[in-house]
C-alpha cells in the first residue's frame, strides 16, 4: 500500500460538509468517487478537519492509501480530471511515510472568518461571507477576543452536539483585522469543538454590535445559552493544518 497526503481547496456552498452521507454531495463522497473511477479503489480518506455544510477550505489537509503506486503527479492529475465540474480542486499531492495520518499528525489547524460589514449586501461575495450590515465596533471585539486565547473550558462555545470528550482547549490565535468593509477573523489553535470557531465569531459580533457579553462570565457559565449565536457557514474558511516534521 502507497500512503498519500493530498492537499485540497473547495467550496462548500452546494456541499453537506466534509463527511460522506446518504443526505447529498460531501467532499469525502466526491474525492472518493473520483479515486474509484480513476483505479478501481475506494480508500478511506482522512481529513484534518471535518468542515461542515456551506464551510470552505483554502488547503485542507488529507490522506489516503492505494494498493498501486502511481506517481503523484498522476494520482493528482487523474482525480482533478474526475473532479471537473465539482468546487472541488485537489492543488497538492505527495507519497508519505505510512505512519503520516492527517488528523492525528496535526500539530496546529488554522481557520478565517470573513464578515462583510457595510449597509448593502454582497454580489461577488454570495455565500462567502457573513453580511452584517450594523457598524462593528472592532475595539471592542478585539479587547473580548485577547480574552479567549489561552487554554479554557469552552462548554460556552461548543455545539451541544460535540462529541468531543473534554471541552478544555488551548486557543493559541484569535486576531481581527479590518481591511476596509470587511472584518476578517483569523484563529489557530491544535483542535477545536464542533462549532468553535462560528460561536466565537457569532459571540464577538454581538458585542461589536454593543450587546453586554462578558468573555469571562460565559467560560464560567459552561452553558451554550450564556454565548451568543452561532455563525453562518458561509464565512468560515479552514486556511490549513500544520505538521511537525516533513512527511
């Protein structure tokens, strides 16, 4: 068996989101149908991270193994070939050791949101941006973001549907630039819950729109009803996973 570390962009507008199911097109479903018609082969592909439905990646990390060896460069020409028409685009692909797993050999996986925050709506930016058409005050949701990074319980900010065993996670960035009408969030940290990163951004828009939320009392609370509303899908964008070593 040949291991491969594929690195892939998409749009995950028409997508139900990283994991295949029988409710409709996944990233997985589609990177596995253009394998299968290229040699035959079906692999199990594994993802840095799991998006979700309308969550788009700029170079989302993944692997899989076939029981042939073709080069690379093939293997990435042929499922692009098979891709044609899908928002899906593999821009990457390398033969790695056996032991590469692009989940668990992740040290660091970073995430952008994108808020499009002006009075008329978006055209060219349909479906990739959150619209937030009040002002943002961006001092004050700066001052609440240095107030998530570092490590804490982050029960406020977790889908009540995580699966994930501890709610203790390390935050390592939550930056905010503003760049004209458009604030622009970037966080990284090792892992993060279901829904992390949308709860932060639906948290810190609130209390740039004025609403009185207080970081520290919602990681106290431990509740999901304590922070403020999740965000759209559409904004969120997965920038890329980080490794230790060369694989």
């Amino acid at each position: 068996m040949t291991r491969y570390k594929i690195t892939l962009e998409y749009d995950g507008t028409d997508l139900i989101g990283w994991q295949q199911n029988r409710q409709g097109p996944s990233v997985q479903s589609l990177l596995m149908d253009a394998i299968e018609r290229f040699c035959g082969a079906r692999p199990d592909i594994v993802a840095a991270g799991r998006t979700d439905a309308g969550v788009h990646a700029v170079a989302m990390t993944a692997h899989f193994d076939l029981p042939d060896c073709p080069d690379a460069n093939t293997v990435m020409r042929a499922m692009n070939f098979y891709l044609t028409n899908s928002p899906v685009v593999v821009i990457g692909c390398e033969i790695v050791s056996d032991d590469f797993n692009a989940r668990f050999s992740c040290v660091a996986r970073h995430y952008k949101y994108i808020v499009l925050n002006r009075s008329a709506g978006p055209a060219l930016d349909k479906n990739r941006v959150w619209w937030v058409p009040r002002k943002l005050n961006v001092s004050s949701m700066r001052r609440a973001a240095s107030r998530l990074v570092g490590h804490h319980d982050f029960t406020s900010f977790r889908a009540t549907q995580c699966q994930a065993k501890s709610p203790m996670k390390t935050l390592d960035t939550c930056k905010i630039i503003r760049r004209g009408d458009y604030v622009i969030f970037e966080f990284s940290a090792r892992s993060f819950l279901h829904h992390q990163v949308r709860n932060m951004v639906g948290t810190l828009v609130e209390i740039g729109l004025g609403k009185p939320y207080d970081i520290d009392e919602i990681f106290a609370a431990r509740n999901r009803s304590a922070a403020g509303p999740t965000a759209p899908a559409s904004g969120l964008y997965f920038i890329q996973a980080d490794y230790a070593t060369a694989a």
